[in-house]
C-alpha cells in the first residue's frame, strides 16, 4: 500500500472499508475535513480526507503507520498546497 495522497472522494456504497471510531472533523487553515480510520486486511491504517468546505466533492486517502492529529494536520495542509486555487483541483 502506497502512503501518497490520492485525490477523489469514492462514494460511500463502493467503499469497502472496516471504519474505525467516530469521524474525526478537523478544520486546517480555514479549511474542513471529515477523517475516518480504518483498517485494512493487512492491518495497516488507511484514512481518507474528505474536504467538506472545498468546492467540489475532493479528497484524498492516506495509509501505512497510524497518524496523530498532528500528522493528519500535516498531511491536510501538504494536500492544499498542492491545491489550484482557480480550479480547486489538484496542480497539474
């Protein structure tokens, strides 16, 4: 499993995912996030982001070691600043 981000948001009907707790809403410079854990069969914990305030339905998933709401701050702002802000989509 790869821990670079991968943008999207996947439907809730096409994930497959093993959630862990509660989400986690985290709002990052101005920006809101909902976070949810989980567990993948391996063991390994997989997050995805959602942006809730962005301007389209975007996101992105991160997995590998369990982050502390510091990492998940850190891997927030690293994905907006990869973010174009006159299309809200990630750089090309």
């Amino acid at each position: 499993m790869s821990s670079e981000p991968e943008p999207g948001i996947a439907p809730d009907e096409t994930r497959d995912r093993n959630w862990v707790g509660d989400p986690i809403l985290m709002t990052v410079d101005g920006q809101d996030f909902r976070v949810r854990a989980y567990r993948a069969p391996s063991g390994a914990w997989g997050y995805d982001f959602d942006w809730l305030s962005g301007p389209h339905e975007y996101g992105f998933g991160s997995s590998g070691a369990g982050m502390s709401r510091a990492e998940m701050e850190q891997a927030i702002r690293s994905f907006l600043a990869e973010i174009d802000p006159a299309t809200g989509y990630l750089a090309e």
